[in-house]
C-alpha cells in the first residue's frame, strides 16, 4: 500500500480536495486501484447536523454515512464508492479511544494523545485503506489522505504527530504533498512567497517534510517564484507544481499531468501502470472543452432555503453541469432564495419579490432541491405551482418532491390546509406525515440514510424510461418525512403517479404529472451518484426537456452517443447535439470501451 498525504498551508478552502481528487483519478488511468480517506479535525461525530452554512452540503454514502462534501469530490473524479469510516473526524477516534478504555483495553494503562490517540489514527488509516471501493473484493494499492484545515491548527495536531510516526512506519511507501497558497496583492501585482515559506516551515517543524509543494496562485506561477519557493523550501524545482484559477475543474487533472505527475509518482513510489492515461486524459480534455466552448445555454433555477453559500449544494450543482455537458450545453444555473417567492416579501420588499419571480418566469427549468425546516416552504409551494400550471420542467428532489404534493392536494384536490406533519401539526390533512422509526430522539445518524431499492411499478413511465427500463434502481436517501402512503389513491386518482416505491410498498419514492412533460419528484437524492460521464437520469431528464430534446432523446433508445442508431438523413446540426455517451455508459468506468 502507498499512502500520499494532502496537507494545506495559509488558508483553508484552499482547494485540496481537488488536487487530492485530481492525483487520485490520475493514478487510477494508469490502471492503478485508488482509495481516499479524508480527515476533518472537529469533534463532531460526522457531519450530519451541520448546518449548510458552516461545511456546505452534508454527503451521503451507500452505508448512510454521513460525512465531508469532500468526499463527494473523491467518488465523482475516481468513480469510486466510499464507507463511512473513510472520513475520520477527531470525534470518531476519541469515541473509538474511550469506548477501549472503559472495556479495560488499555489494561490500566494512563491513557494518552500520544501514544494512543495517534496510534488509534494509523491503525485506521490501515484498516480503511484496505477496504475494496471500486465494485470488487479487490484491495486498492493507493490511498490518498487529505487532511482538513491548515497546518498550525490545534484541533489537527494529534494527527499531524500521527503521520510524523506513520512516515517511519510504512518508510518509503509514504508521500508527502503541501499544498499552499501563493497570494497576489494588487497593489504591487507581485506573487508573494513568504506565507508559502511559512507554512512549510511550520509543517516541517511538526516532523513532516513535503516531497511535492502545490502553488494555489490566482494566474500561473511565474518560474522566478518557483525557483524562489524551491531555494526556501528545500524541494528541487520540477517538484514545485502550480495550479493557478481554472475555468472548471476539469482542468486541474490536465494541468497537473502536463507538469509531469504522473511520472513523478511513478519513480518516487515505485508504481508499476497496468495501462497508458491517454484515453482517460482525452475524456477529460473533452469534458473540460464542452465546460468552457458550449455550443447553446440552458437557464435552470434553483428554489432554495442556503442559497448564500454555493457548496451547500454543490451535489446539485455537479449534477446539473453533468447532464448539461452530456448535452452539449452550458448551464446558466440561478438561485432563488425561496422565501422571496412568498406574498409576504412582496409586503416587505416588493423588488425582490418581483426580482425572484422574474428569476423563475424566464428559466428553461426548475429544481427544487432538499432541506430541513419551515422556512421557505411557501416559496417553494408556489415554484412547484408555477411549474405545474405552466407546463415547465421541475425536479424535486427530498423536500422538492414532498412540496409538489403540497401544491398538488392544495390546488388540485381541494385540500386548501395540506401541510407536511413537519411544518404544519394542526393541518387535516396531512400528506406528509414522520416516519416514526426514524425520530429517536437524537438528530445525528437517525434518518432514513443510504443506498435503498426503489421498485418501478409502472411499464409507462418517463423516469423508468431514464433510467434504460430497469425494474429497480438504487439510490441514496436522506430523510425523515415521507409522502403519506393513505393519501396516494387519491393522488393517483387526479393524475399524479407514484411510479416507483420502496421494497415493502410502503414509501413513495418516484412522482410524475400524467399530462406534463416533464414533472418529476424523488424522494432520494440522486445528485450523489451523479458522475461527469454519467450523469443522473432525474438531473439528465430535467434538462433534455429544459432544451426540448427528451422526447427525441427517448425515441432514440436513450442514447446519447453521434454513433447510435442515427440514420442518414438526419441533420449533422443534431448529431453534434449529442453526447459521445454510450448508451450503457452508466456501467463505464473511465477509460474503458465497451
């Protein structure tokens, strides 16, 4: 096993977990079998009662972990599937020590951060780095380890002293990578070096040396500094990488095998590649060129309650951009704060009421993602509203599908107090009701979590067309509401169809609109398993109708790809439209021809 470590220097949100993501899906088109561990050095268990605003969005595993977005950054560029122990928090592992000492583990022992604090943290990056991720029983032979926050914090101490131990355990199997911020103030437009300098020598101060510094710079590193930084640091010039602003990133994997990565960590750790990168390289060339050369734009607007902070759904976003470049197209994704669609702003702040709905009137589509509390669930009822009456593309996602069926038994039933057992106690009718085994009392870990099986219990259906006919699909959920299973004959009686539900029958897990063209509501999340070359079926659906294209899209087979099925006298305009997207593209992985 070889372990490459990702620390940070002067700020944090540097950007690590990119690079950490890009060196991983490097590695692995070169055939190599690639795991990632990220550490976040809070006391909190996991990262499930965050609020959106403090980390951004909480991520989901297949085993209903609930950890870093990171994490999420690490399956999409690796297509890889992640467990809950591959984000460590200090909370895990002082839990893990405790839970020792009153079993008598330590055998009377005092017990210590050092030796058993950092003991406990490189026995579990062992462990986890062993655990198969890639579908098979196969262990991964790389595991990359990216450690939050900025080197000098007190909270990651315990685990900087760790790997100071870890470095001499595993010996040459071990890789060291700062990654530091070189700032540009602009009043004299100069790169300044010294908070880099800083950084590194607090780093090696703590016992860990860098073999690779990576230049975090807003324009590219001129040669000058990285000669400078290299003198300073102690590190010879060529292991001095720059990754200055990108137009997406996409280009951050490009930009690091141009300054010759990928034969660095081939000499430095003895890799043997099983296959050349370049058929994975020109993907990802492609990819990066459809981000920043697009052909057309499609306007999709986000109904949501974090709005001021982007990474709180950055899921969504990634997903969003997956099936608009699988199309050709750019995507121009607005923000509406949901509170401002609600009649009571207008009292208030008449603009920004009639802003918002400007906002919505004019996109192509409109999702409305998930969310806890009361707070802008009006907001969100009148989109759903807007989008039905209208005939316009609309997701829901969670909360988004829970809120169409808000709307939906207010106007179309005749329900006038529907209302969420959530938000609303009092309402009569309750069309989303708890799940009672699901409140425990406790908030962290206690929802619906993970992977689940949705059964598809209609041949006639948009989603299960999407999704290439199967009879099932598995899905992650995040949950502890759920659409009230007494009020579905109702709904369906009116036009609205669960076409999918849980294994049992129990909980309704798809929503369409009959005489809608595309009016969808899921109850899981289906932007964490969304991939850049295999984009979500609900998120691809949502914007082929947003472009016009669905129903051109089904006929076709759901194929996406210039080389299916197309006859000879269709336009070349159109097969330039489409994707180089197989139509089992979803079984891919990188760098594979079916």
């Amino acid at each position: 096993m070889k372990y490459i470590l990702v620390s940070g220097g002067v700020i944090s949100g540097i950007g690590k977990g990119v690079i950490a993501s890009s060196i991983g899906m490097l590695l692995k088109a070169c055939g190599l079998r690639v795991t990632s561990i990220k550490i976040d050095p809070y006391l909190n268990i996991d990262a499930g009662t965050f609020s959106p605003y403090e980390h951004g969005e909480v991520f989901v595993l297949d085993d209903g972990g609930e950890v870093d977005l990171d994490l999420g950054n690490y399956e999409r560029f690796l297509d890889i599937t992640l467990h809950r122990d591959n984000n460590i928090t200090t909370g895990k592992i002082y839990q893990h020590v405790i839970n020792k000492e009153r079993k008598g583990d330590y055998l009377g022992k005092t017990v210590q951060v050092v030796p058993h604090i950092t003991n406990a943290i490189q026995e579990w990056v062992e462990r986890v780095a062993k655990i198969p991720v890639d579908g098979d029983e196969q262990e991964p032979e790389i595991c990359i380890i990216e450690l939050g926050g900025t080197i000098g914090d007190i909270e990651g101490m315990p685990f900087v002293e760790a790997f100071r131990q870890f470095q001499f355990r595993v010996k040459q199997d071990f890789l060291c990578i700062h990654v530091s911020l070189v700032p540009q103030p602009k009043s004299t437009g100069e790169q300044k070096t010294k908070p880099t300098q800083a950084s590194i020598r607090e780093l090696r101060s703590l016992g860990l040396s860098p073999d690779l510094i990576v230049c975090r710079s807003h324009n590219p590193v001129a040669d000058g500094i990285k000669e400078k930084i290299s003198m300073f640091c102690h590190v010879p010039p060529e292991q001095v990488i720059c990754v200055h602003d990108c137009t997406s990133v996409y280009r951050v994997p490009l930009l690091l095998e141009e300054q010759g990565l990928i034969n660095f960590f081939r000499s430095r750790l003895s890799l043997q590649f099983r296959r050349r990168p370049k058929a994975v390289l020109s993907k990802w060339r492609e990819l990066a060129h459809r981000f920043e050369s697009p052909s057309k734009q499609v306007s999709i607007v986000l109904v949501g309650k974090y709005t001021k902070l982007e990474d709180s759904y950055i899921s969504v976003t990634k997903a969003l951009n997956h099936a608009a470049l699988a199309c050709r197209h750019k995507l121009n994704l607005t923000y509406i704060e949901a509170d401002d669609l609600e009649q009571e702003v207008m009292k208030s702040d008449p603009v920004r009421y009639h802003e918002a709905w400007q906002k919505l009137c004019s996109a192509d589509g409109v999702l409305v993602p998930g969310g806890f509390g009361g707070r802008g669930i009006e907001g969100k009822v009148a989109a759903a509203n807007w989008a039905r009456v209208n005939k316009k593309p609309y997701l829901g996602v969670c909360l988004g599908l829970q809120v169409a069926v808000i709307e939906f038994a207010r106007n179309v039933l005749g329900w006038e107090d529907a209302h969420s057992e959530e938000f609303d106690p009092k309402s009569t009718h309750h069309v989303v009701v708890e799940m009672p085994e699901h409140n425990t009392g406790q908030m962290g870990g206690t929802m619906r979590l993970g992977k689940r099986t949705t059964l598809f219990k209609s041949e006639e259906s948009v989603m299960r067309t999407l999704y290439n006919k199967m009879d099932h699909v598995e899905e992650r959920h995040r949950h502890r509401y759920e659409v009230n299973p007494s009020c579905v004959e109702k709904f369906e009686n009116h036009g609205m169809k669960f076409v999918g539900q849980s294994e049992d029958g129990q909980r309704m897990e798809i929503m369409e609109l009959a005489d809608h063209p595309y009016f969808v509501g899921v109850q899981y999340h289906p932007e964490y398993i969304s991939r850049p070359m295999k984009p979500s079926p609900p998120y691809l659906g949502l914007i082929l109708q947003s472009i016009g294209r669905l129903n051109q899209y089904i006929a076709r087979g759901c194929r996406l790809s210039p080389r299916s099925s197309l006859s000879d006298n269709e336009s070349s305009d159109t097969e330039e439209e489409m994707v180089f997207l197989t139509e089992n593209a979803k079984h891919l992985q990188y760098g594979v021809t079916p």
